[in-house]
C-alpha cells in the first residue's frame, strides 16, 4: 500500500504544475506577414511556455496569462481579439 501511495503523489504532482492554455481568435489577419508582425509582439511576452501565431488565431500556454499584456501585444501589432461567442 505504501508503494501505491508514492506511486499516486509521483503522477499527481506534475498536473499540480501545468501551464494554462488560451486561445485568441484574432480579426483582419490575411497573410503571413500578418502572422510575423503578431509573433513579434506576442510571443515576447514574459512568462510564455508557448506561443503559435496562425491566420485569425493565437495560442498561448504559461503558468499565468496576463490578458491586458497579451491583449496589448496583439493591438501594438495591428489587430483586434474577437469575441467569444456565446454558446447556448
């Protein structure tokens, strides 16, 4: 039993640790220099694990977002976070 109690805190304790995912769906970009010009604000963004630039969207991945510094970046580069839709 002992040996089923470490086992169980050594595969809980990286769940303990992972990063928050969010994804931004972004309005007006039709090219890759539009891709370019949101990875070089976004992805400079301090405390990012991870950040993919795509058309129209952006995922970011860190121990903590901070949503005005990303949103910021995203208006410094040109563009605009699109809403959320609302599901019913």
């Amino acid at each position: 039993m002992r040996f089923l109690s470490v086992a169980l805190v050594v595969l809980v304790m990286p769940f303990s640790t992972l990063a928050e995912t969010k994804t931004y769906t972004l309005e007006g970009m039709t090219c890759q220099s539009c891709v370019k010009s949101v990875k070089a604000q976004v992805c400079k963004i301090p405390g990012l694990d991870t950040c993919e630039v795509e058309l129209n969207k952006v995922t970011l991945s860190g121990k903590t977002l901070d949503e005005k510094l990303i949103e910021s970046a995203i208006t410094k580069a040109g563009y605009s976070i699109l809403p959320k839709k609302a599901h019913h």
